[in-house]
C-alpha cells in the first residue's frame, strides 16, 4: 500500500466556535467515521476510489490538518480534500452577511447576538450531505445517527487508522437493496439511496456546480429523483454546497423554533414559515440556523415533512 500525507494550515475567524464544530462531529458515539476529542477531529472518506483520513488540531493560532492517504493522492483529490476541509470546519459559508441582515431584527436580532460566531458546519462532500439527509428523513436523530452509522459499515471501507470511510456512490451502487433493508432502513429509503447512487455511478447525474455556481439545475435534477423532496434538497444544499439561500419551511424543528420565537402555543404550518423565512432572502440558511441553535446549540437531522 502507498501511503501518502499531505499537511495543511486552516486559518480560522476571530470568535470560531470550535466547539460547536467538534460537537457535531461527535454525533455517533460509537465514532464509526469520525472521532473527536478536546481539540482535535479524525474524519474519514473515501474521496475517487482513495482512503482517506483528514486529522485536524486546533491550536490558538487555527488548526492544521494531516491528511492521510492509503493510495497517492492527485492533485485534483486534493482540490477536493481541501474543499472537504472547508466543510466540515464549518468555513464555506459566510456568516457575516446574515448578521448585517438581520442583527437588528426585533425577533432575530437577539438570537444573533445570543449565538455570535454560529456557523454551518457541512458534510464533506455533496454526496454524505444527501445521503445523509435521505437517511434522516422523517426519523429521529438517534436512529437516524444508527442507520448511517451501519450504512457506513455497507458501504464503506476501513483506513489504515482504523475510522471507516463515508462511501462514494460508487461505493453505495454495488449494495443490494436486501442489505439495507435487513438493517432496519425502510425499503423506500433503501430504494431512494441506491437510486441516487447508481444514477451518479452511471453518470446520469452530476453533483458538481457548472462555472457559474448556478445551484438550480443541481435542484431541479434532484428533485425529479423520486423519494427525494423539497425538504431533503434543501438539506443538501445547506449541508452538502454551503448554499446560503436554503428554506428549511418543512423542517419540524425549524417550525418548533418558530413558533416559540413568536411566542405561539403551536408551531406555523409550512406555508406561513416558509412565508415568514422568506423575508430573509437571500440568507435563509442562517436564519435556519440560529432558528436550530435556539432549541439545540449543535443541530444536526431531525423528524421533516417532505
């Protein structure tokens, strides 16, 4: 085997919430793919056929970052790494034109300011961001967190280091339906993360943004994948691209959050949150994530209407 390492240094902003950061990594328990502790987070992925583990320390000055190959790495896997690193530091999208936006709000002002420095922190590539949030759908989290976790175990592979790779779509295409459902996803869930994966494999479907950064025709191909909904493409796009214009109206949580921000008994229905999140185009995203953070400071996937 041919190992291969490569070091990078990560600046990170002034107020960085690092341990928001290491909190949502360090939501399956059992650290199948990723492990964490005080100051440091281990992250595995298999990133074109290559086994990879990406070890990042914080330090006062901002993290650095040893990434460990089990095979050489070329240089457009390491564009690649290095956009995943962004990810899931949580540093692909801007915070700061949401606050300009809203700091003043009589209703969000105060949860800006509660949650200064708040970020989004993402998957590491498109593909675990939609995997991921088909696996979550209309399920808890912490069965949620055990279904992905096995889902790993399917479809992964191990590095050296001992974490389990999230999987590519090539990697997911080759299960057989039998061995998700025999694992407790439903066979529509299982029908959906095989779909995707396949039409990826095949080379019917695209994940990567054209050279403009369009984010539409990446939605529209999703949503005309059956199973995967409005709710799950905006998941993605949050979690997977670091979109800033993602409406989280059919969220249960986001909704929950709402409704007591408006000091409601009940929570709005999708119409009138999707109404009420509208006034903060084109920053939805971070209105969804202090609307998060109100009810839980590290917010991951929860139950959705889809």
């Amino acid at each position: 085997m041919n190992f291969t390492t490569h070091r990078f240094s990560i600046a990170l902003p002034r107020g960085y919430r690092r341990h928001d950061v290491i909190a949502f990594h360090d939501r399956d328990t059992e650290h199948v793919a990723e492990a964490v502790a005080t100051a440091r987070i281990r992250k595995a992925l298999l990133l074109d056929g290559v086994a990879v583990e990406l070890d990042v320390e914080f330090d006062q000055a901002g993290a650095s970052c040893l990434a460990s190959g089990d095979a050489a790495l070329p240089s457009a896997t390491l564009a690649r790494l290095e956009g995943a690193l962004q990810n899931i530091l949580g540093l692909r999208l801007d915070p700061q034109p949401f606050i300009a936006l809203a700091q003043d709000d009589p209703l969000m002002g105060p949860l800006v300011r509660a949650h200064a420095g708040l970020r989004i922190v993402q998957s590491a590539t498109p593909f675990e961001a939609l995997t991921w949030a088909i696996i979550g759908q209309q399920i808890n989290l912490p069965f949620a967190i055990a279904l992905r976790r096995s889902f790993i175990l399917q479809a992964g592979r191990r590095h050296s280091g001992g974490l389990w790779c999230y999987p590519e779509a090539a990697d997911v295409a080759r299960l057989d339906i039998d061995e998700l459902t025999t694992r407790k996803f439903s066979r529509a869930k299982a029908e959906t993360l095989l779909r995707l994966a396949r039409l990826i494999d095949e080379g019917e479907l695209a994940l990567a943004l054209p050279p403009s950064g369009d984010i539409a025709p990446v939605s529209a191909a999703l949503l005309a994948i059956k199973g995967i909904g409005p709710w799950t493409v905006n998941y993605a796009l949050l979690r997977g691209y670091g979109y800033a214009d993602c409406s989280l109206h059919g969220d249960v949580a986001i909704r929950t959050a709402l409704g007591r921000l408006l000091n409601e008994t009940d929570k709005p229905d999708m119409a009138r949150t999707e109404a009420w999140l509208a006034q903060y185009r084109p920053q939805r995203t971070m209105a969804a994530a202090h609307l998060w953070a109100s009810l839980n400071p590290a917010p991951g996937a929860r139950d959705k209407d889809d």
